[in-house]
C-alpha cells in the first residue's frame, strides 16, 4: 500500500516527465532542463551529455521544422527504493519534419530519478525507440536502443 510520501514522490516525478514533455514541445530549454538534476547523464541516442546540454541540443533542431511535435506520455511505472526511483515511461511523439509533415515514433524513457535538495528530478535518461515512422528528417534515429521483448530488451529486470 502506498502512503502519502509514496504519492507525493509519484506526482513529483510526472510532474518533472511533464515539463520535459511540454519543454520539447514548446522549445523551452529551461523547460527542459527543469526536469533533469545539474549533474545529470542523458542518453538520447547519438546524444551523450547532460540534462541542460540536451536541451541546448535539441530545441535548435526542433526549430527547424515549420510543424510543432507532440510527445505524449501513457504509461508510468515507478518503482521507489528510499531516494532513488526507477521509472519506464512510454511515450508516443510526433516529429515535426522540414517538409512540414510529422515522424510517428513511439518509445520509452527509462530513468533513474534521484530526490536531491528536496527535488525529484532525471539523474540518468536512457531513450528506447520501439517504433518508428521513417524517414525522420530532423532526428537521426539510428543510434538508439531498440525496444524488445522479455530478456533482450533495454529494462529487462527493472521491475522484477
């Protein structure tokens, strides 16, 4: 049974998936960054930095499309041990492309999240593309993890 430190952790940590969501939407990079700790580790693919680095990658890269995205997030799953919290979310984005058309790709954000100064927050992001619509012209998918089933897949034993 979860109790009333349980949920407040839970909201707080959609909360941050939230604003990450709506950061890349409206090409906000604080936003963005807002979800992440200072000294955090983002595995988007190719991309390799932190939480704010990310940010400052990837809102210019939007920008270039005539079209604005969506990423919606469905399922969350949490799983909390004291300070720290193992999260898979999964998400379904449309990708603005310079055509003005949209990418469908739909995935999951596996995180470590870490309560630091009375914030929960992304301390490590690893992105998992389960399907994708190509060609995406403004993000190169190629360099991402590839969902799958049971033990050959990015999160297998996550939640066991």
């Amino acid at each position: 049974m979860m109790d009333l430190d349980d949920v407040l952790t839970e909201l707080s940590i959609r909360r941050a998936i939230y604003r990450y969501c709506r950061g890349v939407d409206r090409g906000d990079v604080h936003m963005i960054a807002s979800a992440y700790h200072e000294q955090s580790d983002e595995n988007h693919g190719p991309f390799q930095g932190t939480g704010r680095e990310f940010a400052e990658y990837l809102v210019p890269l939007m920008d270039g499309s005539p079209t604005t995205g969506g990423h919606h997030v469905t399922n969350i799953l949490i799983d909390r041990t004291g300070d720290e919290a193992r999260v898979e979310s999964y998400f379904i984005a449309f990708h603005g492309q310079p055509d003005g058309s949209r990418a469908f790709v739909t995935g999951r954000y596996l995180d470590r999240f870490a309560l630091r100064g009375g914030e929960w927050r992304i301390a490590q992001r690893e992105v998992v593309i389960d399907s994708d619509t190509p060609p995406t012209g403004t993000i190169d998918l190629s360099g991402y993890p590839r969902g799958a089933r049971r033990d050959a897949d990015p999160s297998h034993g996550w939640f066991d």
